[in-house]
C-alpha cells in the first residue's frame, strides 16, 4: 500500500515512557516513529525528519505545543494530530485554531490513535485528475492546487479536502457529522467543534471577505454547503 | 394622602357584589342579603366614585411616590408647615397683645377727657338754670328757645377743646318726644345718629353712669367715609332739668394704622423665618442624605459585582464613622470574595494539573495493557486472563477518572454551555444507535415515539447526547429485558425526552437519591453492574446548565421513567414539561393493584406506594369517578406543570394531564384509558422540586 511507503511519524511529548509506548505501537502499526521530546528542538527536528505526520503533545516544556504547531503549519501542511490531556473547550479550540487538523484525547486506545494517524495519511494515495469549480474558485484535484484568477492559494492538506469534499457536491447540505465522517475519517460522530474551526481557517485563506462567506456557505441549524459558482 | 384612606370604601362596596358568585353554603345567603338590599345605593353610586378618585388619583400619583422615597422632601415640608403653624400662632399673640396695649391706653386717656367733658357740661347747665331761675317768669317758649343755643353753644364748646382728638354728640333721651331744640347735634360733620350704637344708647338710657363701646364714625359727607372709634356718653340734664345723651367719639384711626404696620411686619418676618427655616431643615437633611444616598448608590454597586466601590469619607463625625464601616465592610466582602476566587481558580488549576498529570502515565499504561491483551493467546491461561483483568479495570478506571474530573469541572463552575439550536431526533436516534448491542445482549428492544416532527431546542449537543446515553444505557441496563420507550415532545417553551423502562422500577424516596454521587440502588450487587456511580449526577449537572430539569419517577416493580426537560431557547425559564413525570401506563395510572386486578374503593388503602410517599391519595378521591376520556390535543395554555404544581384543584389538575400530547404509550392503551386513577400533582411537584433544586 502507498500510505504505508510514508509512515514516517515525528513524535513531540516529553515523557518518555509515553514516547516509548507510542513507538512500540506505531512500529507495530508498520509505521517509522522518530522522537523528539523538547519544544525548542521540534521545528528542527521536524526539518531533519521529514515527517508524513506529526504527533504534537501540548505540555512541552520549552516552546509549547500551540507554539510548536503554528511554526510548523507556518512552513509546511503536513497533518498534526494533537495529543492532549484536556478536552476542554478552549485547550482544543486553540490547538486547532493554531493549525493542528486532528487531536487525541488522553487516555486514548492504540487503536484509536491509529486510527486517526492513518485516516490523516489516507488523503495521500494519488487522486484521479478532476478539475473542480467552486465560487470562482478553480480546484485541480490531482495538482492539488486551489486557483483564483491564476493566483494559486495555498492550503493545507486538510483544508483542501474539505473544500474539495464540499465542491464535489454543490447541491448538498453538508452536515457537521457527514464532513467529520468524509473529511476526517470518523466513522461515528465527534466533536464537531472540528469542523468549525477548520472551516474557519478555510475560509480565513478563500474567501474575498470571511464575514460575509460566499465559498463555503453556512446553512443555519444543518451544516455547511459550497457557494454557487 | 387623604385618597389612600377614601379609595378603599367604594372599592370594598364594589368588590361585594360579587363576591357571593364564589360563595356557596348558608353564609352567603345573608352576604347576598346584605348586597341586594343594603347596599344596593352604594354598589349604583360607586363606579362613578372610583373613576372620579382614580382620575384625581392619577396625577398625584408620582407626587405621592416622590413623598414616599424622598426623605429630604418630606422633612423640608414637615418643617415647613410646622414652623408655619409655630409662626402663625406667634402672630396672633403678638398681634393681640399689640391692640390691647394700644387701646388701654387710649381708653384711658378717652375716659378722663370725658369724664371732664361731662363735668363742664353738668356745670354749665347748672350755672344756666340759676339764671333762667331768676327769670322764671318768663313764657315757655324762650326758655326752650335758650336751651336750642345753650345746646349748640355746649356741643362747639366741649368740642373745640380736642379739634380732630374727638367729636362731641348730644342725642335725646329715649321716651323724650318734646321734638324741636333737643335734637341731635354733632362736631365735626359727624352723623350723630348713625355713629352712635343703639345698644349704647339703650344701655345709658336713664341711667346717670359713664358707658362706652366701640363704634364706626360715619360723617354727613359721604366722601370721608367712617372710622373706628370709641364712643363714651353720659345721660345728663339741661338746664331745664331734662335728661339727654351727651357722647364723646374718640377716632382709633392712629391705633388702626400702628396695628396695621405691626401686622405687616410680622406678616414679613413670619414668611421670612418659615422661608429660612424651610432651606436650614433643606441643608441640614442633606448633610445627612447626601452620605446616605450615597452609601445606597454605591451598596448597588458592589451588589452589582464592582468591589472596588468605596464610600468618600471626610471628618470624623457620625456620617464618616458610618462612611468608614461601610468601606471597611466593603473592604472585607472584597477580599473574602477574592479568596473564593482564588480558591476557585486554583480549584480549577488543580481540576487540570491532576487531569494532565494523571492522564500522560495512564495513556502510556493503557497502551501497554493494550499491547498485554493483543498478545494473551501467546501467554498461559492465568497471564492471559491477567491481561483480560486488566484491559477490563483499565477502562473502568478511566471512565472513572473521566467522570470525576468532569464532576469537579462543575463544581468549580468551569463548565461552560455550547447551546445551538439542534434536533433533539436526532440525538436520540444517535444514542439508541449507539445502545443497541447492549440492548441486544440484554434481549431488550428500545422504541422511540414521538419523532415524526422535528424537536428543536437551542443546547448542547454533546451534553444532551451524554445525558441521554447515561438514561438509555441504564434503562437498558435495569430494564431486564423488557422493552424501553424513549419518548419525545415539545410544547410551550419546553422540549422533553423521557426514557421509560420496565425493570425492577424506584423504592419510595429513590426518585431523588438517584441522582446522588455514587449512590447504587443494591449495594449488594453493586459490583456487577458497571457504570461509575457518577452518570447521573454528571446527567443533573448538565440538564441544570441547560436551565433544564432532570426527574426521575418509578414504582417498585413497575419501571421507571427518567425524564429531560429542556428549555426551547437558552436562558428561558422552565414553567413546565410537555411529558407528565408519572407515564399514562404506570401501574397506579392503570389502576391496578399489585395483583393486576383493577382497583376498587376498598383496595385504595393497599395501593402500592408511589415513589415519594401517597399523601394526596384521598384529594385524588373524587377524581378518580371520572373517566379518562382523554383528548390527543394539546391545550398549550394548560401546559406549564402538566399539573405539577399549579393547583391543588380537581379540574385544573386533570386539564394539566390531558395537556399532555397523548403519545402512544406501551401497549396498554384500553386499560389506562378506562383506568381513571390519577397523578396527584404534590407528588411530580416534590420530585421535581427536589431534584431540581440540589
């Protein structure tokens, strides 16, 4: 299988014997864990490795997660699943907000961390060429790239998908709870505080003016739907 | 003022005439007697009345309130009008004792000028009659042609002694009718006639004593108008020896004009002190209100949460001792409620370090359990059921640690609420989703009615969902296989789930103790079942953040139903649920005993208890007659309480239950409907109450 040619997985938590569990697990998955346990040195160590993703617990010491995660978002889109110790409200919605596409709650299952990790690498198989259109937006599918008027905007590889989910389909209303499923690969419903953010985010880097949306749709009470083009 | 104590009496006579409609019983007969016939005037006069008080009413209306809450105002008036009062009283005095001292001494000074005037006019006619007795035989008619000029000459003679000080009057003497020279004279253009009072003339009349009394002058020329005056006279003979009345008028013009300026003086410095005294009683109530109001305005402040509020405190008197208790309160509510916040927030922090803390080893322990137990067919039976163990406690300890943690998050009041409008379907349908292979394993079908209309409620979707699984899974869990009904409605301002199942059902005062932390209905089979000990309580916790209620109700033996009331919107108070805490088919709604026989009178006593006690069994008496025939629409007014607490009254009471939309309820629809047996509202209402309001 192509996703599991790039395993390569950066781990950044400072308790080691967290950190060791986690290798164990992600070998055993077939995945290529590597270790860094600082704040300060994850950017560079994210530069060293190349990671296909990146594992980010919150409380580093040094730089902290949220700041770790936005230097990393700031140079590349590779995928970051956050793992954190608190699931309230505001810890999540700034991790997210600070460019992390997925996040884990601790104590979580291998399985379920596995899961996640791989449903982050899944986008990665090549995609058919397919040209898309939404607003005036112009999507290449399989270049991966967004246009508007020839200027091409750089999104993450999440954002994308969710764009692409939503321009695949521009007649439906998407619910918070279908996108979670198409986009983030989860099979039953989650925190759709996800979705939010990232549409946020997206909408942040697409749209001409992001308080009045014209891209990506708010249908009040159902979910999200594409603009019309 | 005067209109608070005169509106009631029309009032009182309107209210009367209806009051016997109520009424019932031989009281009211006399009441009806005493309407009709006695009353009957006032009962026609009064509406009239009161729209006449009501409309003088209105206008004084604020004033009245004014007067009510400003002290300044009424201490200035009450000043006013009293010092009013003191000054007008000093007046009258003042005045009085002013004219008795100037008309003492006038009357003195008149007496003696009369006294002397009379004199010279006895001497006169004295020294007259010893010449005209030398005459004596002279006619009649020049003795009385002399007496006319001596007349005349006494009259300008006394008179010209006190030129514009007095006049002098001569009058006949009553009975005297010999008419022609004994006519009366006057000084001074005076009208004797009118200027002398009759009484006065009456009282020296025959007798030889000086009388006196206070008069008006009134002269022959009308354009001098009259005067006051004191008038003295004297009956005295001519010196033919016959009686007349001789008067001397003292004007009282000067006394007059003195007691006028004295008046007017006093008129001035009494509008003047009152004046004064009004703005001095102004100043001085400020001293005192200002602080005060002052004190009142910034008590509001603090109550409205700004601490750092303090009173301004200048000098050391009683206002500033008050300024300075005031603050120094001020000052520790301040710091004891930083103390609580601090607590609070460090509550919080620990909530959090413990939660992160705890959490890191336990990921890595599950994990490593988790990895044990993927591997236990390798290892021998013990190991291998070691590591089964182990996986199992490991995720009870982490639902434990989870519900813990999620407890004290309430408790430290950092629970926060992501209320937006969803559709409670489709909740349930997520949450009976996620409970069917429980209720497969446990034999049980879960069936929701009530879903064929959207019911929208603004509220947390994660909280709600949690909530309902807590009820679901444990009406799965204690329903021993029976059916459960999940059961949705909307109406009013409220949304509702109820969860019915058909277990072993609630002991009597376990309807509230469910809700309690770690309470388990057996402690002898505690154990087995699994669950925290803490759903329910997180459950009460979130439904109380929505606003919401969470009750619960069961009979033992005959199931329960645990029930989430939610209000539409957020932050709107609850007044009542759209589903009736006690289902349709609960065995006393049924009414059937434990038996299963249907109830009859003699059974009532040995009706099994409801949950929180049967004290409403013989109010639900006469109801229980009527038949239930009840109608599948909503009376929306009737809603709030579904009886629950509003009224103790049959009527009322059963309105509030057919409220209720009829929803189809388990299978025993022909025996509730002809079992009329009720709810007695005080038993939802304590529930309620007392879940609700821990």
């Amino acid at each position: 299988m192509m996703s599991f040619m790039k395993g390569r997985v950066l781990v950044v938590d400072d308790d080691t014997a967290l950190a060791e569990m986690l290798g164990i697990v992600l070998r055993g998955e077939g995945f290529e864990p590597s270790f860094v346990a600082d704040g300060d040195k994850a950017l560079a160590a994210f530069r060293e490795t190349k990671p296909d993703l990146v594992l980010l617990d919150l409380m580093l010491p040094g730089r902290d997660g949220i700041e770790v995660c936005r230097l990393i978002r700031a140079e590349s889109g590779v995928p970051i699943v956050m793992l954190t110790a608190k699931s309230d409200t505001v810890d999540v919605v700034v991790g997210l907000e600070s460019g992390a596409d997925d996040y884990v709650v601790k104590p979580f299952k291998p399985k379920e961390l596995v899961a996640r990790i791989r449903a982050r690498l899944r986008r990665s198989e090549e995609p058919a060429p397919e040209q898309l259109a939404i607003g005036d937006l112009v999507i290449d599918v399989a270049g991966h790239s967004v246009k508007r008027d020839g200027q091409s905007i750089a999104l993450t590889p999440l954002e994308f998908d969710l764009l692409v989910a939503l321009a695949r389909k521009p007649w439906q209303v998407f619910t918070r709870e279908v996108l979670l499923e198409q986009v983030w690969g989860y099979r039953h419903a989650a925190d759709t505080r996800l979705v939010n953010v990232h549409v946020q985010r997206l909408r942040s880097k697409v749209e001409k003016d992001p308080e009045k949306p014209e891209i990506v749709v708010t249908v009040r009470g159902v979910g999200y739907k594409a603009g019309p083009s | 003022m005067s209109g608070d104590s005169a509106a009631p009496a029309p009032g009182g006579t309107g209210d009367r005439t209806g009051r016997p409609v109520g009424r019932t019983g031989a009281g009211s007969r006399w009441g009806r007697l005493l309407d009709g016939g006695l009353l009957h005037g006032g009962v026609q006069g009064s509406p009239v009345l009161r729209l006449f008080l009501r409309w003088v009413r209105r206008p004084l209306l604020p004033v009245m309130r004014l007067w009510r809450r400003n002290i300044q105002l009424r201490v200035v008036v009450t000043t006013l009008l009293m010092s009013l009062g003191v000054v007008l009283l000093l007046g009258f005095v003042v005045i009085g004792q002013v004219r008795n001292g100037l008309l003492d001494a006038k009357v003195k000074a008149s007496q003696s000028q009369a006294t002397g005037g009379f004199a010279v006019a006895k001497q006169r006619a004295d020294e007259a009659a010893t010449a005209t007795g030398e005459a004596a035989s002279t006619t009649d008619g020049r003795s009385s042609q002399n007496v006319i000029q001596w007349m005349s000459d006494l009259v300008s003679s006394l008179s010209s002694g006190g030129q514009g000080a007095f006049d002098v009057v001569t009058l006949p003497a009553a009975g005297d009718d010999s008419g022609g020279g004994r006519g009366p004279r006057a000084s001074g253009g005076v009208d004797p006639t009118a200027s002398v009072p009759e009484e006065l003339r009456a009282r020296i009349n025959g007798s030889m004593v000086a009388a006196q009394s206070y008069a008006r002058i009134v002269y022959k020329d009308s354009d001098k108008g009259s005067q006051p005056a004191l008038v003295i006279g004297k009956q005295v003979n001519d010196p033919n020896g016959d009686p007349y009345q001789l008067y001397y008028l003292f004007p009282l013009s000067q006394e007059e004009k003195s007691l006028s300026l004295v008046k007017g003086t006093l008129t001035t410095a009494g509008l003047f002190v009152v004046v004064l005294l009004g703005a001095i009683a102004w100043l001085v109530v400020r001293q005192v209100v200002t602080p005060v109001r002052m004190a009142a305005r910034i008590a509001e402040r603090l109550s409205a949460g700004r601490l750092q509020e303090r009173m301004k405190v200048t000098g050391e008197d009683d206002i500033a001792r008050l300024g300075e208790a005031f603050n120094k309160m001020a000052q520790n509510l301040q710091l004891k409620i930083q103390q609580l916040e601090d607590l609070s927030r460090m509550q919080r922090r620990f909530v959090s370090d413990v939660s992160h803390e705890l959490r890191t080893p336990l990921t890595t322990v599950r994990m490593a359990a988790d990895v044990i137990h993927e591997a236990r067919e390798d290892f021998d039976s013990v190991t291998a059921r070691s590591a089964e163990l182990l996986a199992d406690q490991l995720d009870r300890f982490e639902s434990l640690l989870a519900d813990l943690l999620e407890i004290s998050r309430f408790d430290a009041g950092a629970a926060a609420l992501e209320a937006e409008p969803i559709d409670l379907r489709e909740v349930v349908h997520r949450v009976v989703g996620g409970a069917e292979p429980l209720a497969e394993r446990k034999g049980t079908r879960i069936r929701v009615v009530g879903d064929q209309q959207p019911v929208v409620a603004e509220a947390d979707a994660r909280r709600v969902e949690r909530v309902l699984r807590n009820l679901v899974v444990n009406a799965v869990e204690h329903g021993e296989g029976r059916d459960v009904v999940v059961k949705l409605a909307s109406a009013g301002g409220a949304v509702a789930v109820a969860v019915r199942d058909y277990g072993v059902g609630l002991k009597p005062g376990e309807a509230t103790r469910v809700f309690s932390r770690f309470w388990r209905a057996d402690p002898a089979r505690a154990r087995t079942t699994g669950g925290t000990g803490l759903g329910l309580s997180i459950a009460l916790e979130d439904a109380r953040l929505h606003g919401g209620w969470l009750q619960a109700w069961g009979e033992p033996g005959g199931g329960s139903q645990f029930r989430l009331t939610l209000p539409r919107t957020a932050d709107e108070p609850l007044r009542g649920s759209p589903i009736p805490l006690e289902p349709k088919d609960s065995r006393r709604n049924r009414g059937l005993d434990d038996a299963g026989l249907p109830r009859g009178e003699e059974k009532r006593a040995t009706v099994p208890v409801q949950a929180t006690g049967d004290r409403t069994a013989s109010a639900r008496g006469p109801i229980a007659s009527r038949p239930v025939a009840v109608p599948p629409t909503a009376d929306p007014t009737a809603l709030p309480g579904n009886g629950a607490r509003v009224v103790p009254r049959p009527a009322s009471d059963a309105r509030g239950q057919e409220a209720v939309p009829a929803v189809e309820t388990a299978g025993n629809g022909s025996e509730g409907s002809a079992a009329p047996e009720r709810v007695g509202p005080r038993d939802v209402t304590q529930q309620g109450e007392a879940s609700r309001g821990r």
